[in-house]
C-alpha cells in the first residue's frame, strides 16, 4: 500500500469471455476466497467490458458467460454477504475512468504491452483500439475502488505494474495522493497454469482445443479423460522440484496437484517422487474430480434459476457505486470538469 490512509481493500476480475478454467480457478479464484476472510474490503468483477475487446460474442452467449462466470464465483466460495460481486458494465464509473486513464497512459507505455501483441498477433493493424486499451480500462477498475492490493496470476503482473505507473503519473502531474499505488498479489503454487497440450502456452478458456484446460463445468469422466491425455514425458516424476526444470509438462501436471492439494511442490514429490505417470495422472484425476465436482455440481444448480444471480449482482452494483461514485467525482474534480 502506499499510503495508510486507504482502506485495505481488493479488487480482481475475470474475463466471461468463455467458461471458467482451472486455470482461472487456481491462479485467481482461490485467492479471492481466502482474501474474504483477511482484513479486507473485498470487490470481485466480471469484466464483461473486457470481454468484447478481442471480439464480440454472440449477445446471448455473453449474457450466459456472465452469469455462470458468477455462479462459479458463488460456487467456489466468494460470499455475497463478505464480498461485492459485480458486473463491470453494471458499474459505469469504471468505464468513465478509464477514459481519464487513457489521457494519462503514454502510446509507448500500451505498446510494450506482452498480452496485446500476444492476442493480437501478426494481426495487430485488425484489432479492435479496446483490445490496446485493454490495460487502461483495467487500472480504472481497479483505481475506481483505491483498490490497495489485485490478486491475480502470472501472466497479469505486467498490467498490474501499468496500474501502478498510471496511478504515479496522474498523482504527480496533478501534485496530488489520490490513487493507491497497489501491490499485486500473485501467490500459490500454480500461479501459472499450463495448456494440457503444450507446456510452454497459458491454459486459455478461449484457445480453440478444449483438450487443453480443464472447464469447471466439465464432468469427471471428461476431468479424467483429459487429464489421461494430457501431454508428458517418459520419465519418472523426480523426487526434488529441481528435477522439473526442463519438463514443463511434468512441472504443470504437478503445479495443478499442489494447487489443487494446498500443498508444495516439494510435500507433492515426497509423495509422488520416482512414480510414472501411469500411476501419477489417475491420482490427480481422482483429486480434481474430488475438488471440482462440488464447484460444478452447485454452479449448475445456480444456473437453473438465473433470478438469484441477477439480484446478487444488481445489488453488488449499488454497492460498489457507492465507493466508485465519490472517487470519480474526486477525480474529475482534480482534473478540472465543471460540475463536479
Ligand atoms: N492459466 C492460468 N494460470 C493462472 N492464472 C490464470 N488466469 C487466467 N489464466 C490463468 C488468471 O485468471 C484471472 C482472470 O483472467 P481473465 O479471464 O480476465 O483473462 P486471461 O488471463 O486472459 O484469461 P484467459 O482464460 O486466458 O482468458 P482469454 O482466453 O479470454 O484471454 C487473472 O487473474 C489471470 O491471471
């Protein structure tokens, strides 16, 4: 935090830009729900603003993305009575701040960018202006709350330290200590989850092969199937994490048992150590099965009746305005607009 006088408070989100992966679940997910019972103010988000940035979904589609990406949030243990749960669109001081945000943020800044030349690909010149600006909207949502701490996984630190630079840039040029310079919180043991396919790509809810993740809806025999498929070595797993340095397959197979298991990758090797993976898969098919059936089974009974999703999220949104509605107000303030 940087500075005491800001509430401790989190912000985080994700993407209904598909169906929840493990991915999701164990780089993100997790730590939201233990952060509920840490001291602080807690807000988790589905960035429907964020989801049409690489392309628009089908308007139903985006619709269900939305409302099952809440049903896994209440499934997986974020509690509407501990925490905000809202939906970004639903909230429209995040999208007014962001165009602030895109006055701050420098063109060479959102150029280095990894995640953009990763989605855009040789096609850059073809995306959409929001998929750039992408980073922007995303330090507005955060910085609408003074939100002091984002956990997140891996691949997300680099946006996170844009936050950080728009937050510095927009205090020192208008001499103020406005917005909290947040910490990123990037914790666990598989803070970065891995394609089932390739070691070397992110589990992604939209890459085009669905053998690569494991969806929270997807059954255990599909949960099993997939894991029995999944891409590994020959060898032994080794006894000491050391051992996976150059087997990134091997490394994410165990990396999802920690994560899924609450423990290290060294306590999974003191179990695991020296066996094959004819013997290691079906062990984490049966754990994942075990930990996700549950999370599958109620977001399915969430899903049945859409009525409670939509009260807890309308009622989230009237909640987060009333943090988000002062603090664009302030900042507009600050900034010079007439009538603020
Ligand atoms: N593979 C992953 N391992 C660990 N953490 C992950 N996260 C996503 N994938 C992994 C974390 O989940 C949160 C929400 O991410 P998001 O959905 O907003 O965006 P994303 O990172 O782009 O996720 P996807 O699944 O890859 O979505 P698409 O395919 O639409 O781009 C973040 O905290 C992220 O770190």
């Amino acid at each position: 935090m940087s500075d005491s006088s800001f509430t401790p408070r989190v912000f985080s989100g994700i993407q209904p830009s598909g169906g929840l992966t493990l991915g999701n679940y164990l780089g993100a997910i997790k730590r939201f729900v233990s952060m509920q019972d840490e001291a602080f103010e807690t807000v988790y988000c589905m960035v429907d603003l964020h989801a049409i940035t690489a392309k628009f979904l089908d308007p139903a589609t985006l619709r269900h993305n939305t409302r099952e990406l809440a049903a896994g949030f209440i499934a997986s243990g974020i509690s509407p009575e501990k925490s905000i749960l809202i939906n970004q669109s639903q909230v429209p001081e995040h999208a007014q701040l962001a165009w602030i945000f895109n006055c701050v943020a420098r063109m060479g800044w959102m150029q280095r960018m990894t995640q953009f030349k990763d989605k855009a690909g040789k096609n850059a010149e073809a995306s959409s202006l929001g998929l750039f600006a992408y980073p922007a909207l995303m330090a507005a949502d955060i910085l609408i709350y003074h939100a002091t701490h984002v956990p997140v996984g891996e691949d997300q630190k680099q946006h996170l330290e844009l936050t950080r630079d728009i937050a510095t840039k927009f205090n020192h040029d208008f001499g103020v200590d406005f917005f909290p310079i947040t910490e990123p919180v990037i914790e666990g043991a598989a803070t970065r989850v891995m394609s089932l396919r390739d070691g070397a790509k992110k589990m992604s809810k939209s890459d085009p092969s669905d053998a690569s993740r494991i969806n929270m809806t997807d059954d255990a025999d599909t949960i099993a199937k997939k894991i029995r498929k999944a891409k590994t070595d020959p060898d032994a797993l080794p006894s000491e994490a050391k051992g996976l340095e150059d087997r990134p397959e091997a490394r994410n197979l165990v990396n999802i048992y920690a994560g899924l298991a609450d423990l290290s990758v060294d306590q999974v090797l003191a179990e695991h150590g020296g066996a094959q993976f004819g013997a290691f898969k079906p062990a984490l098919a049966d754990l994942a099965v075990a930990k996700l059936s549950p999370i599958s089974g109620e977001m399915a009974r969430l899903m049945d009746d859409v009525t409670e999703i939509d009260k807890v999220l309308a009622r989230g949104a009237e909640q987060a305005r009333e943090i988000t509605a002062p603090i664009l107000k302030k900042t507009y303030e600050i900034v010079g607009m007439v009538g603020s």
